[in-house]
C-alpha cells in the first residue's frame, strides 16, 4: 500500500468529509461559505456526493473547508 504522508486528506472518504462538516457547521453555513445549490437547495449527503463528484473544483472548495474547519478544531 502507498503512504502519502504529506497528503492530510489521504484516507478520508468524501462522505465523511460531507457528514463531518454539515454536524459541524450544518446545511445553511456550508452554502453560505461554498456556494453551491447542493448546499442551498434541498441539501442532502447523497446529493452532495453526486454533484461534488463530478465537479472537481467544488470538491476541493469542500476539501479545503474541510481541513480548515479541522485545523480550527484542533487549535481549540
């Protein structure tokens, strides 16, 4: 198995980024700060999955929300 030890996303699945980042900001902050009708209309985890999957650029948007909001957590 590969190690990408300079990768802090390695191992975390799209999904738990989803679900980490909407119990910990929810739905309403996630739109505001992405925006994105995902997020803004109708939200849900599976419907999120299917669009950030197929937009790259939205994905790493999440990605890097993701990694901020858990540096930000780490530092409290």
């Amino acid at each position: 198995m590969n190690s990408q030890p300079n990768n802090p996303l390695h191992g975390v699945k799209l999904e738990e980024i989803l679900i980490y980042l909407e119990e910990n900001l929810g739905w309403k902050t996630l739109g505001e700060k992405i925006k994105i009708r995902c997020f803004t209309t109708d939200p849900s985890v599976k419907s999120s999955l299917s669009f950030l999957r197929k937009t790259p650029w939205a994905r790493e948007k999440v990605e890097e929300l993701y990694l901020k909001t858990k540096l930000k957590e780490a530092k409290n």
